[in-house]
C-alpha cells in the first residue's frame, strides 16, 4: 500500500516528483552544504535544524557512511496526513543496510521535506 499524498496516487509520478528532491537533500547532507539543505525542506524543519547541528552532524556521520553508493525505494507511509518515503540504501565506508526516512509535509508545490532521518 503507498501513500503519495497530494504528490500522486500511483508508483510513478510521485516518485518521479520526490525522488530528486530527496538525492538533493542527500546531497546536500553529504557536501556539508547548509543552503541547498535549506532549499528542499520546510521552515518547520529548518527552525530544528540549524546550521550548526547540520554542519556536526555532517562531520561526525558522513565519514561514518562515506559515500552514496545506492538507494532502493521500499515503500510510502502515511504520518500524519504526509507521505513518508522510505529506502534502503549502500554507502562505500559501511557494509550495513543504511535506511533513510524522508518525510514531505503535504501539499507543497515545489515538494519540500518536511522530516529526513537516515540511520
């Protein structure tokens, strides 16, 4: 069962539409760059996330996972009313399963990640 919210109802569309805002995200995350962090993702989201905490989490995790190397869609969830996509991904410096929960908050034109957790 997927949950694409106001995004879409079937497979393709939606994920069409998310999965590039969720590798910018990614991106972002591993570059260390705050400003296209901040350009996927809801004010909601950025008044928890500062720059500092971005800025730290990037320098302790990122070396821990190294590089993306894949991510595989698993499925689409509802939280609160909002799709949450979830994936399972390989990164180059763990042989560990990584999963990435990717929250966007409903209704959003351009969609913007209104939760992400990767762990």
């Amino acid at each position: 069962m997927n949950f694409f919210g106001t995004f879409g109802s079937d497979d393709k569309e939606p994920l069409q539409l998310l999965i590039p805002v969720v590798e910018r995200a990614l991106h972002a995350h591993q570059a260390g760059n705050y400003q296209e962090y901040l350009s996927v993702i809801t004010s909601d989201l950025a008044a928890k996330v500062t720059k500092e905490s971005f800025m730290r989490a990037h320098r302790e995790v990122a070396p821990q996972f190294g590089t993306l190397q894949s991510k595989t869609f698993l499925a689409s969830l509802r939280r609160d009313e909002n799709p949450m996509l979830l994936f399972s991904a390989k990164f180059s410096a763990t042989e560990d399963d990584i999963v990435i929960n990717v929250t966007f908050k409903n209704g959003t034109e351009p969609p913007l990640i209104d939760w992400l957790w990767i762990e």
